[in-house]
C-alpha cells in the first residue's frame, strides 16, 4: 500500500512555506476561507493535473472561478492590490509517500515558472527513493530552482529514478503506474468526491457523479465543406510551423556540439604548445654548450693556418716577380688571351647559324601547312588570310638558304620575320577562345549522352524513370505488407483506350500519375508506415491513395469522361481512375468547355472552377501511361542518344585538330623576334676565322723555355698558400658560423622562455573561462598524450581538426540564422537570429508539439470522408454502446455497494429503460439490430419506424434540441433501492422527507463503494478526499461513515466545518487546523495519534472483470 504522509506548499496562494503531516484519517479545519479548499486544491493540481477536469474550490458556489494563475500569484483582488506575488517567481507542490511494499519513500511534485507578464509553465515530477527532508529545493545562492535547474539536478541523479513531465497526459500515466497501477478512472473519482451536492433528484446526482456528459457533434457534420477546408489549411500550416521549428532545434544542436569541440580542441592545442614550447627551449640550452666548445676549439686552428699561408706566400712573390719582368712571357700572355676568346667566340657563332638555318626551315613548313589547312566546323580562315600565311613560308625559306644577301637588305628582312611572328600569335589567341567555348559544348554533351544512356537501360528493363522517392516508399511498402497485398503505380496499371486523348489525360492527372495504390484492407498500415518511415528515407511529395475510402467511386464515372478513355484490369485502380477522371468531361472544342464544371479538350485546354487554362506540354510529355507510353519513351531517346553521339564526334574530331595547331604556334611571336635578330650571323662568322689565323702565326716565334721555369716554382708554392688560405678562410667561415649561431641560439633560448610563459599563460586563461568543460578538454588531452608522434605532428593534426570543426560550426551557424530569418520573415516574428541560446524557438515549439497534430488531422478527414455514413447509421450503434456501458459501470458500482452495508442499510442503484423514450431505446437496444446489414433493413417495423423518427429529430432541430436525443443518459431512468433488513424501499419516493444527513449518505456510500472498487489491489494507494465533509449528517451518522472508511482501509483527507470537529475528532488519527491572517495562511496539528491495530478488511470477494472505458463521442 501506499500512503501519503506529508504535503508542502512553497508560494501557493498565501501559503508561503508550509508543510504538514497526514495520518490514515486527517481532518482539515478552520474558519470560512482560512484556506482548507485551498490545501483540497493542491491535491487535486498534485493528484489530477489536468485542469479540465479540475474545478477549483468544488464546495464553493457553482459560479465560483478560481484558475490556476489566481492560486500561484496568490489573488487579492483588492484595488489597492491585485496578488500577494508580483514579478518572477517559482511555486512547489509536494507530496511524500511511504511505499510499505518496497520499504521506500518518494516524492510527487509540481514545479511551476511563474512570470510577471502573467505567464506560466509547470513541470510535474516523480522522484524515488526521497523524502520532503532530503530534497534539494534551494540553490547556492537562496533561490528556489526553476523547473529546468530542478530538472537538471535530478535527472540521471545516482541511485534515484525519477520522471519529469511537462505533458500531463503522460504524467497521469507515470502517476497511476507509481500509484500501483490504478485504473484510469481515477481521476473522475477523485473530483466528483470534491464537489458533493445534497441529492435533490437522483438524475442529477448520477449525471454529476456517476455517469461522464460524452457530447455528440452532430451540427459538426453537417457543417459544409468549407469549414473542413478551413481546418485542413490551418493544421498544414501548423505542421509546417512545426517542422521548421525542429529544424531549427536540431540545427542549433548542431552549432552547440561543434562550439563546444572546438573550445575543448583549443585546450589541448594550447597545452601541445606549452610541452612543444619547452621541448625547443631545451634543445637551445643543449646547443649553446655545443657552440662554446667549438669555438674554443677552432680558434686554435685558424692562428697554425695563417702562419703556414705567410711562409708559402714570400715563396710565391719571389717567383711571381721574376716572371713578371721576363718579357717573352708577357708577349705570349697576350697572344693566348687573344686565341681563346676569338676560339670560343667562333665555335658560338657557328652552333648560332647552324640552330638558326634549322630553326627557319621549320618555321617555314609549318607555315606553308597552316596556310594549305582549311579549318573544320569550329575554325574558320578569314578572307585571303590563307594566301598571307603562304608568302610568309616562302619568304621563310628563301631566307634559310641563301646567306649572301647584301647588307643592305638585312634591316628589311628583320622588320618581316618580326611582322609574320606576331600575325602568328594572333591566329594562336584566336585558335585558344575557338577550343575553350568548344571544350564546354563537348563537356555539356557527354553528360546529355550518359543522362540518355541510363534512362534507355531503366526503359528496356520496363523501368520508367521515377523519382527516387517513389521507389523508395514502393519498396518499403513491398518489404513490410509482403503477400498481404501488391504495391501498385497509377500509370502502369492502366492502359488507354482512346490514344487521341493521351495527351490530355496525362497532362490533367500529372504527378497524379505517379500515385501508389495498395489493398483496401492494408491502407492504415501502409499509411502508418508511410508516417513512421517518411523522416528517416527522406520521403516527402508521393501520394498513397486512401484505397479504403475510394471504393465507393468504382462505376461512378459520368458518361462522356475521361475516364471512358482509360479502363484499369484491378478494381482498386479502376476506382482510382474514375475518382479523379469521372468527373472530368471530355470537350470537342474550346467553346464546348463552358458547358461542363470540369472538362478538358483533346489539345490539353483544360477548364475547372470557371478558369480555363492549357496544360504545359511539358506536363504530359514524356508519357507515362500503359505499355506503350514505355515503347514511345524509348523510340524518343534512342533517336536523342544517337544525335547526340554523332554531334559528339564531330566535334571531339574538330576540337583534336585545334589542340594539335594550337601545340605548333605556341610562343611564336618571340620566337621570330629570335630570328630575326640572327640574320647577321654570316659575315660575323667569316670575319672571326680571319683574326685568329693572324694571332696564332705571330705565337708560334716565341722562345719560352726560362718563363716555364718559373711557372712551375709559382704554381707550387701558390698551391700551398692557397691551400692554407682556404683553410684559413675555412676557420673564419666556421668562427663567424658559430659566433652567429651563438648569438642567435642565446636570443631565442630568451625568447623561447617568454614563450613558454605565454603558452603557460593561455592555458590557464583557457581554464579560468570554461570550468564546466575542462573534465572533457582534459580526456582529450590524455588522448592526444597517449599517442607516441611528435609534439608538432600532434599540433598540426588537432589544428587540422579544429579548423574543420570551426569551419563546420560556422556552417551549421550560417544555416540556423537563415533557418532563423525566414521563420521569423513568415511568423512576423520578432526575434534575434544570431542570439547563441535557443530558447524563443524551443519554447514556441513546444507549444506546437503539445497538440497532436497528425492524430487531430486524421480525424478531421475521416469525419468528412464518413459523415454521411456516421449521421446516418453510426449514430445508433454508438448509443447503444454507451447505454450498455452505463449498464456495465452500474452493475460494478453495485458489485462493491453490496460488499458492505452503511450500519443497518444496504444500497442498490436500480437502472431500467426511460418510459419517455422507450421507443427509441427498444429500437436501439434491439439485439436483431447487430445482425443486420444495415439500420434500414429494419424499415418494415415498428422500430424501423421508431430509428426513422430520431433521425429526423436529430437532423431537423437546433443544437440545444438536439441534446435531448443525443444524450445516452436520458435513454434510462434511475433510482436507488434502500434495503432495510426485509424492508425495501426506492429512494427517490422519501427524497423530500428525508433530512440533509440522510440524502448524503447514498453520495458518500457510492462513493466510498467507488473507490474501494478502484483500490482493491493492495499496491495501491488509498486516498479519498473530501471537501467540506459530512456536513449535513448527524453525529451518529458521521461517525459510522468514519468507522467504514477505517474498515474499508482508505486514507481518508476531508475539510471539515470548525462546528463538525467535535463529532469526528475521536474517530481520525490526525487533526489539522488551518489560519489566515493578513493574506498569510499557516497549518498547525492540534491532534495526532496513531491506531495501535490496523483495520479488519472486508471479505474478499471475487474480482470483478477491469472494465475498460471508451471515448464513444
């Protein structure tokens, strides 16, 4: 079992902080409005949430309206002041309970962020095991936590389960299944128990507390199309709304996730820099040693090299001299200098005239080819440009072979080599525009050519070319209905009958077309996969037709459509067709449209709602239709394919001969230029031979046997001084060397020390601005400290890294602003879309998602595709069901009534036709009726009569007429039987001779008896509330009421009037009293004991069958 043991209001109406302690039978009282109902209240807020079936202050006057709001601001409603609490505040209900099952505790709250704009937003909780004592309301600071902060703390908490809820719905759930899963019918029990009324007239009180007002809508059927039109816009733009809402959501995820990889990236790279930082500073300090040492050493060196290179150089001079003063020697210096540059100068000059002869014979060719070349489809010559092109060749030619041209001539000659280069390089950057603008025509037809390719194989194979989204959801549909049904496409299911019209037919049904059809019997299965499945295979635009509830137009087809022009083998494709082409009449001409509401010419002028208009060509054609719609796809793109192919050699064939010229005539103009410059090559040949023949006669008389002495002494001892010299110079370099490196390796083990402290410096500036994350950054540290390359290796990876996931975040944050911008663009809404929080948009979505917008959107077009059916002949049969499970709930409440007596009396609530609508209800009622086909078949009796009646009734009247024949409970009468021993009696002929305590007890019985049925697992809890309790009985039977909630082992909570305490305190454990002084209200025990004995139960009696209840209206 499970029992409540404490409550605490934190900010409820003028309670501040209060908590009190409930035992097994706890009186609440006090003074009027000392805030007993108030307390009954938050119980029914804790134990209900649903504030439709709340009523606020149940005992008060019917016309009493207290919301939610007045509660948590705590209402005055003086002039001066409107609410105890004004600005941003938090409100808390909780309630503890002891689970005696499993030995533990555990808490039910509310949670409510309460703003002075008069917003407000609950959270409701379940958090096991917990007390009110251990339960961590308050943060660091003295503030209550708000719903999320509380959420934060409490959700994944070590060794607590614990549920939050915004959505109510779910809430009960978690609450009944934490309550020992109590039926659902808890919560109608729990507040009918609140609000008692004396029974003045026993229909009432079964109306207000035993049977549910379940509303028929019938005006809504009979609303015309126009309103369902109306309600279909606006929930597509409400699921709209909310799909871009979840986009932006899970965008902003996004941006979220990358933000914080790349903080966490950062303090690894800045903790890399700081090792790879000191790593450098010791290898300087290493190298410093190194350098000092060297120098040291190689000093040493140089002073032993420069003394050997002074001894080797007095040697050298002193030979040196001699030869200088020897005049044979000087004379043949000259001459040899002489020699060897005219040698040198001659060998250049004849490979110059050699290379140049060749070069022109080339040049000369090839412009004698280019100007025979006619051009192709791409390249055309201009006018006598060709004849041009030859002159130049000859003249090219004449040049390379004869070289004895007078001089005067030479000037002309390179003016025209120099004129044909650069003509040469204008046809060259002519000949590059022509290939470029050809490349792109050659690329644009490859890729036509291999689009044209791929869709003649899908059509030799029977595949025509659909989008990838339609096989997508056939295939799933395949895989998941298996033999249960075929998935059909629209077009290959049907074939023409009349090709004059195939144009217009396809072009009226476009991607209508392209619809899949399946088994009528499996169509809310494919749908419902349709739904589960569309996100995740990214499947949006294809139509799945409702074959289920397009039966109904099999054979319905006007004469003259469209639709005798096509026929289908399958009757669910031919119901299909004759949908959408029944109604559309086939015109002979444009001024026959105007005699239809829908028609359609055989050259596609289409004309619907008073607008006519021709169908784009493009709409219906290719065609898709029938086998032959296959056939002629596939004439069309053989015929395109091999166009295209030959249009593609040409011109591969054309765009090969530019490249190959375009090879030849490249740097043209520089290279003539080249030419030209060589023409005078000849006579500076013939002039060189004849200056060197001179000089070597003149060398060959002189005597130079005393000066090659003297070279040998020189070149020995200038090898050795040179040798030293080097070595010398060798040491310098190598002390220089070291003396820079020295120096420079000093100032950057200086640096490299304020660089580490820097480095340093950003780690910890890293550390003092994301605490929260450096848990994370350092396990990524660890990674990347477990890995065994190099520190810069390192380094540039996770720079890598980073870079990738700042350029993806900044991505992902370009798209939420624009996601952002064109929401708020078609919302009008107001709001920053580059703010770096998410909560304007997570707070309008989960408005949106708190209305169930498919389940609402489904029942608003089934209710219009089955109105007719429903107003007809669904009605009687849903009334019917109501009627018996009135029965049923009746036949239950009398199970448990007659479990236990109330002192001497016994209980019966006896329930039999109304005589007012005794006919009605024996038609409905009649058991022949669920044999039947249908409602009319019944027409040849009396009851037919009797259900013709009703409807006419229903179909006739007003809305507040029409509630005396669609309200179930008008179709019975009801009383109840009071045994007294032998005696018996019916309530309802004593009612107005009995006193207040008497017309109470069959409420309080019925009630009692109500939540016994409901509690009659002893995992259940066993609250019953009451407000303003037992006031009309006596003493006597107040206490007797008492002792049988004791027997029946119920946890009884009642406010009680102060001048009822007196009766009733001796027969509860707890007694509470409840004061109010200047809008501060306070809880104090007076009384509080604890039953030495727990209770006697009742007998058990078999269980009855757990009835469930359906929502029938």
């Amino acid at each position: 079992m499970k029992w409540l043991k404490k409550l605490r209001l934190i900010n409820w109406h003028y309670f501040s902080d209060e908590e009190m302690d409930f035992g097994k039978q706890t009186l609440i009282t006090g003074k009027n409005a000392a805030g007993k109902s108030t307390i009954i209240d938050a119980l029914q807020v804790l134990f209900v949430a649903n504030q439709r079936m709340i009523k606020f202050n149940p005992a008060a006057h019917e016309d009493a309206k207290r919301t939610l709001l007045d509660y948590l601001k705590g209402k005055i409603g003086s002039d001066e002041r409107g609410y105890v609490r004004d600005g941003d505040f938090n409100t808390y209900l909780l309630a503890e309970f002891e689970d005696q099952e499993k030995r533990e505790p555990f808490v039910v709250g509310m949670v409510a962020d309460v703003f002075a704009n008069l917003e407000h937003f609950e959270d409701f909780f379940i958090l096991a095991p917990m007390t009110l004592e251990k339960l961590e309301l308050v943060k660091p600071d003295g503030k209550l936590r708000n719903r999320d902060e509380l959420r934060g703390f409490y959700n994944g908490a070590s060794g607590l389960k614990s549920v939050f809820e915004q959505n109510k719905a779910q809430y009960q759930k978690a609450l009944l299944s934490r309550m020992g899963h109590v039926h659902e019918r808890f919560f109608q029990t729990f507040t009918r128990a609140l609000s008692f009324k004396p029974i003045q007239n026993i229909r009432d009180f079964v109306y207000q507390n035993i049977l549910d007002h379940r509303e028929l809508q019938l005006e809504l059927m009979k609303e015309n199309f126009a309103v369902h039109e109306r309600y279909r816009l606006e929930l597509q733009e409400l699921q709209k709304r909310k799909d871009k809402l979840e986009k932006i959501r899970d965008r902003f995820q996004n941006v979220e996730k990358y933000r914080h990889l790349v903080i966490e990236q950062d303090y690894v790279l800045r903790c890399l820099r700081v090792v790879k930082e000191k790593e450098t500073l010791e290898r300087l300090q290493d190298e410093l040693q190194r350098l000092d040492h060297k120098l040291e050493q190689t000093r040493g060196d140089v002073a032993l090299a420069k003394q050997k290179q002074a001894e080797a150089n007095l040697q050298k001079e002193d030979a040196t001299r001699r030869l200088y003063e020897n005049s044979e020697e000087q004379r043949k210096n000259k001459l040899d200098q002489d020699i060897l540059s005219g040698e040198n100068q001659l060998e250049n000059l004849r490979q110059q005239l050699a290379a140049w002869q060749s070069s022109m014979q080339k040049q000369a060719e090839c412009l004698g080819n280019l100007a025979t070349w006619d051009g192709n489809g791409i390249w055309s010559w201009p006018d006598n440009e060709s004849t041009d092109l030859m002159r130049a060749a000859e003249l090219v030619s004449g040049l390379a072979a004869n070289l004895s041209d007078p001089e005067f001539e030479v000037t002309r000659k390179k003016q025209l080599l120099r004129e044909i280069g650069g003509h040469l390089e204008r046809i060259y950057d002519r000949m590059s525009e022509t290939r470029t603008r050809a490349g792109d025509r050659l690329k644009e037809q490859e890729r036509k050519i291999a689009d044209t390719e791929a869709v003649i194989r899908n059509l030799e194979q029977k595949k025509r070319p659909y989008s990838e989204g339609l096989m997508s959801l056939k295939q799933l549909l395949e895989e998941r209905l298996g033999s249960r049904s075929p998935v059909w496409i629209f077009c290959e299911e049907m074939e023409l009958t009349d090709e004059i019209w195939r144009n217009a037919i396809e072009g009226y049904l476009n991607t209508q077309r392209f619809d899949l059809l399946v088994e009528p019997a499996v169509f809310r299965d494919a749908l419902a996969l349709y739904e589960r499945e569309k996100r995740s295979r990214h499947i949006e635009g294809i139509g799945l037709v409702n074959t289920e509830a397009e039966r109904k137009y099999l054979r319905t087809a006007d004469k003259g459509s469209l639709a005798e022009s096509v026929k289908a083998k399958h009757p669910v494709v031919q119901a299909h067709l004759e949908h959408l082409l029944g109604k559309v009449m086939k015109a002979a001409d444009e001024q026959d449209l105007l005699r239809h509401r829908t028609a359609v010419t055989a050259s596609c002028m289409g004309y619907s709602n008073l607008v006519a208009r021709q169908i784009p060509e493009r709409v219906y054609s290719p065609p898709y239709i029938g086998a032959q719609a296959v056939i002629r796809q596939l004439e069309l793109k053989r015929a395109e394919l091999a166009q295209l192919k030959e249009e593609q050699g040409i011109l591969s064939s054309e765009l090969e001969q530019l490249r190959a010229w375009l090879e030849q005539l490249r740097g043209k103009e520089s290279l003539f230029g080249t030419l030209s410059a060589q023409l005078e090559l000849p006579q500076l040949v013939e002039a060189c031979v004849e200056e060197l023949q001179r000089w070597r006669k003149e060398r060959e008389r002189i005597d130079l046997s005393e000066a090659d002495m003297l070279r040998e002494q020189i070149g020995f001892w200038l090898e050795k001084e040179r040798s030293w010299q080097e070595e010398s110079e060798r040491l310098n370099r190598t002390i220089g060397t070291l003396e820079a490196e020295f120096k420079e390796t000093e100032g950057k083990r200086y640096m490299q020390g304020n660089f580490v402290k820097e480095r340093e410096a950003a780690v910890e500036q890293w550390e003092a601005s994301w605490p929260e994350r450096l848990q994370q950054a350092s396990g990524r540290l660890e990674e990347a400290n477990r890995s065994t390359i190099a520190t810069e290796s390192k380094i540039a990876n996770w720079d890598n890294n980073r870079k990738g996931n700042e350029t993806r975040h900044d991505e992902e944050a370009r798209h939420l602003a624009q996601q952002r911008a064109e929401y708020n663009a078609e919302y009008t809404l107001v709001a920053d879309i580059d703010v770096e929080h998410n909560e304007v948009y997570d707070r309008l979505l989960e408005q949106v998602e708190g209305l169930d917008i498919p389940d609402y959107q489904k029942k608003v077009e089934t209710a219009l595709q089955v109105s007719e059916e429903e107003f007809k002949s669904h009605f009687v049969f849903k009334l019917r069901e109501a009627i018996e499970m009135a029965k049923r709930e009746f036949r239950e409440l009398n199970y448990a009534l007659d479990n236990f007596p109330f002192s001497s009396d016994k209980y019966h609530f006896q329930v039999v036709p109304s005589e007012k609508y005794r006919r009605y209800y024996d038609a409905v009622m009649d058991p022949r009726l669920m044999e039947r086909g249908s409602l009319f078949d019944m027409m040849d009796d009396e009851r037919g009569d009797a259900l013709q009646e009703l409807f006419e009734q229903l179909v006739q009247n007003e809305a507040d007429e029409m509630e005396e024949f669609t309200d179930y409970r008008r179709y019975l009468d009801y009383d109840i039987l009071v045994r007294q021993g032998e005696n018996q009696y019916r309530f309802s002929q004593v009612l107005k001779e009995k006193s207040g305590g008497e017309t109470q007890t069959p409420f309080y019985v019925a009630i009692l008896a109500s939540f016994y049925h409901l509690y009659r697992s002893e995992r259940t809890l066993r609250l019953v509330v009451f407000d303003e309790a037992f006031n009309k009985m006596d003493e006597q039977r107040i206490q007797t009421s008492l002792k049988l909630i004791k027997r029946m082992n119920l946890q009884l909570i009642a406010a009680v009037p102060d001048e009822k305490i007196q009766h009733m305190a001796p027969e509860v454990t707890t007694t509470l009293i409840v004061t109010n002084q200047d809008y501060r209200c306070f809880v104090d025990m007076i009384d509080r004991w604890e039953e030495e004995e727990e209770p006697k139960p009742l007998a058990p009696e078999e269980e009855s069958v757990s009835i469930q209840q359906e929502t029938l209206f």
